[in-house]
C-alpha cells in the first residue's frame, strides 16, 4: 500500500494527539478542527488517529461516523489499519430499544475486552448511539 502524508496532516494529528491546551483542567480534553474536504480527513488523518489512540490508551477507541458511511469507512479502515498492523475494525450496531438476552450481552462484553487487549477499534454510527 503507498501512502502519502502530506505535512498538514502530520500537523493535524499531532496537534489532535498531543493539544496545546490553555488550561490546566484535564477533564478539559475534547479538540475541534476543521478541515476542507479533499484534504484526507478520512482516508489518512483517521487511521492515524485511531492507531495511536488506541495504542496509548487503556479504553477502546470509538470512531463515530454518519450511518451511510460505515460501510465505506469499515472498508478503507479495515484495509489500512487490518492489513497494515494487524488492528481489527468492530462495526458495532447497538441500540437501547434493542434488547439483548444475557447471552448476547457476555458475547458483546467479551468481544470489547478482547478489542481491548488486541487495540481494535469500535466502529458506530450517531444512529447506534441513542
């Protein structure tokens, strides 16, 4: 796979992975950017992101993305971080009006703990959130 980063988007993940926060309140962590469209949001800041947070955390990452698009993002994720590293991509489909017997709830408990341990990353929709 060939993969160009261009110096923006070092300058972007860099600036989302390590903020230079005027305040010294760490609950203080949420970070916005915005970004035009064509600059690799996606298809290279993303996975960049997603690699490193998940490799210097101890919680699963979640990357929230619009329903029509999971499948898309599933794939190219799934393509750069599955074949490049090794990381699984978990779509994950769950709502509260579904319910789960108890069965189904160990599976997704033990499917979140092994992603835990195996740095995979969550996939979901703002649909799957509520």
């Amino acid at each position: 796979m060939n993969i160009t980063i261009r110096e923006l988007q070092i300058k972007v993940a860099q600036h989302m992975t390590q903020p230079n926060m005027k305040t010294d309140d760490s609950k203080l962590r949420n970070i916005v950017m915005q970004m035009n469209m064509g600059q690799g949001k996606t298809l290279v800041i993303l996975p960049m992101l997603a690699v490193n947070l998940s490799s210097s955390n101890s919680s699963l990452v979640r990357i929230i993305v619009l329903k029509s698009l999971l499948p898309t993002n599933h794939q190219s994720l799934g393509y750069k971080l599955g074949g490049l590293l090794n990381r699984r991509i978990f779509p994950f489909a769950g709502r509260r009006d579904m319910n789960f017997n108890d069965e189904q709830l160990n599976q997704i408990l033990k499917r979140f703990r092994q992603g835990l341990c195996n740095y995979d990353i969550i996939l979901t929709s703002p649909h799957y959130k509520k």
